[in-house]
C-alpha cells in the first residue's frame, strides 16, 4: 500500500485495510505507556491543521511530518505536501525565524543531525 499510493497523507486508506488507522495506533500505545494527554491530542489530530492561537504539540507535528517529507523523509513514496514556504507561513513567528528558508539548507542539517545519532 505505502509503495504504490499518491496523495496527501491523509487520503491513505489504513482503515480499509487494517480496521484502524496509525493515529488510533498511537492513541493506544500513549494510553497503555500512560504518557501526558497532550501526547493523545497530537497522535489523533496530526493530520489536519487546525489554526488556533496557541501553538500546540498537534499542530507542530502537523507542520514536522510535512517539512520531513520534503526534506527526503515522507510518509509514503507519493506523499504529497505543500510548498516549503507555505509550511513556515504556519509556523508561529518566533519558530520560523529558527528555519532557515531554503529546502536544501534544512535536508542537510536533517541528514547531518540523522549521521551524528547513528555515530553514536
């Protein structure tokens, strides 16, 4: 499923075929582990954006998994995701001034940042 599906990441059909999506998954493992209830809010809510006033944790993995896939790290080989500019303009202000606003500049601090881990 995840080698021959194109779209966005929310039009994959996990429920269709397994009787459960990831994020149900997820909410599962953070309820059996007991981790924090903001932890539950972003594993059923990661996928779609919701404005709000005050960043929170669902809305920075929003953003984290679609920056990840356009720095070589998506979801699913078709995963489609909006333009990097689009993605910082979600961004608070503070955050984004963190991004530096070229793709390339933040893929090779990903790929820098994944080979020191894997040194370890």
């Amino acid at each position: 499923m995840l080698e021959t599906h194109r779209g966005p990441a929310e039009s994959i059909l996990e429920r269709e075929l397994f009787g459960w999506d990831h994020c149900e998954v997820g909410q599962n493992l953070i309820a059996a582990w007991k981790l924090p209830a903001e932890f539950d809010a972003a594993a059923f809510t990661h996928r779609q954006w919701d404005a709000q006033p005050d960043w929170d944790l669902a809305q920075m993995v929003f953003v984290s998994c679609r920056m990840a896939g356009l720095a070589g790290y998506p979801e699913f080989v078709g995963c489609e995701t909006e333009p990097f500019p689009d993605l910082l303009e979600l961004l608070p202000t503070r955050e984004r001034t963190s991004f530096d606003s070229d793709l390339e500049q933040l893929t090779g601090e990903i790929a820098d940042g994944i080979h020191a881990i894997d040194s370890l």
